[in-house]
C-alpha cells in the first residue's frame, strides 16, 4: 500500500465531550424506556459503541451486525449483505442503531430496512460522524456526533485498509504528499 500521512481532524477530547453530550441526549429521549439495544455495526463502530454504552445511564443490551458491501468502484450500485446478524430479536423493543460514519448512506438504508422488517418499538440511529457531502441514500441520523468535510478518516475504530483503528483520535488520510 503507498505510504500516507495522518493528522488531527478531531482530538481526543472533543470525541469525549462530544459522546458526553450525545450519552445525555438519547437518556433524554428514551428516558422511559424498559430496555435499549444497542446495535454496532461492525468494525468501525467498536470503539464509539463502548464509549457511548459507558456513558447512558439506560438499561442498555449490546448487539452487533456486520454488513459487506461489493462493487465498491460504483458506489450507487453496490450490493450489501449482512455477514453477521443479531443473535436476539427485537421485535418490540427500543434499538439504537451504533454507526461510525454515514457516507453514501446505502449501508444504512440496508440495515435499517432489514432491521425495520423485524418489528422494533422505536428505532433510531446514532452515527459519531457524517459526511453529507457524498449522500446517495436518504437516510439521516437522529443523534449525530460531528458533521465532517468530504476527506477520508480513520481512527477511534475506524481503519483505512484494516490500518489506524486503535488511535485514539480521529485523522485525516492525506496520500502522495510525504515528506520522508
Ligand atoms: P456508506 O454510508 O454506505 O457509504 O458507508 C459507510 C461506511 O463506509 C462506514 O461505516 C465506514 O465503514 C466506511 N467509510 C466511509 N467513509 C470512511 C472514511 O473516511 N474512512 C474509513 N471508512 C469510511
Ligand atoms: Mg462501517
């Protein structure tokens, strides 16, 4: 892979308050639920599911899906599948969707779709970042965390080619322009 650079877009502690802040806004809007899943998508979603989780003061379930998607090159028709689901229902029940970054939106109207079909009481999506620059899908967080610029990200789980997951804070990606 050609070498890239990595710098601060967002610190570690603006993703902190920032998740502080949106801990309190879903507490507050589901202040009378019985129970809330938490759905992650895997893998981005890891990091900022664990933090957020620590931070509600819910009764709140954990559970994961893992959505691929191919035909990449041709981003409006990709085709997504889900290669992990959840291992509980939810019919009935309050879901809070975890995602890292909306983008084009087509996994997230995927997953929503499906999740949709099942039945839940009250579903919503709660995304750490959004790039609305490069939206094909109609698709808008309830809880959003920061709305970025149209560049590539990584870290605080989420990776460039399974790279940089485990910073602790988010990075801009810039390629061709080292000078080392
Ligand atoms: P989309 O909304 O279906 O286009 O895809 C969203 C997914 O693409 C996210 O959950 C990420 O996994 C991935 N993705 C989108 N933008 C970036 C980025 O800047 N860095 C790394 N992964 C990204
Ligand atoms: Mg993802």
């Amino acid at each position: 892979m050609a070498p890239y650079d990595v710098e601060i877009m967002i610190s570690e502690a603006q993703i902190s308050a920032r998740v502080g802040e949106m801990a309190e806004e879903i507490n507050a809007e589901f202040a009378d639920t019985k129970k809330l899943v938490l759905i992650g998508l895997l893998r981005g979603s890891f990091v900022f599911i664990a933090d957020l989780a620590r931070r509600l003061t819910l009764p709140v379930e954990v559970d994961f899906i893992e959505a691929f998607s191919y035909g990449a090159e041709i981003e409006s028709s990709r085709e997504i599948r889900i290669i992990k689901d959840l291992r509980a229902p939810i019919e009935g029940l309050d879901v809070l969707v975890v995602e890292d970054i909306v983008d084009t939106g087509l996994t997230l109207r995927h997953v929503l779709g499906m999740l949709e079909s099942r039945g839940p009481g009250r579903l919503e999506v709660c995304a750490l970042l959004d790039k609305p620059a490069r939206r094909e899908a109609e698709v808008k967080a309830r809880f959003t965390g920061f709305e970025i610029p149209d560049e590539f990200v990584v870290g605080y789980g989420i990776d460039y080619a399974q790279e940089n997951r485990a910073l602790p804070y988010i990075g801009r990606v810039s390629f061709g322009n080292r000078k080392d």
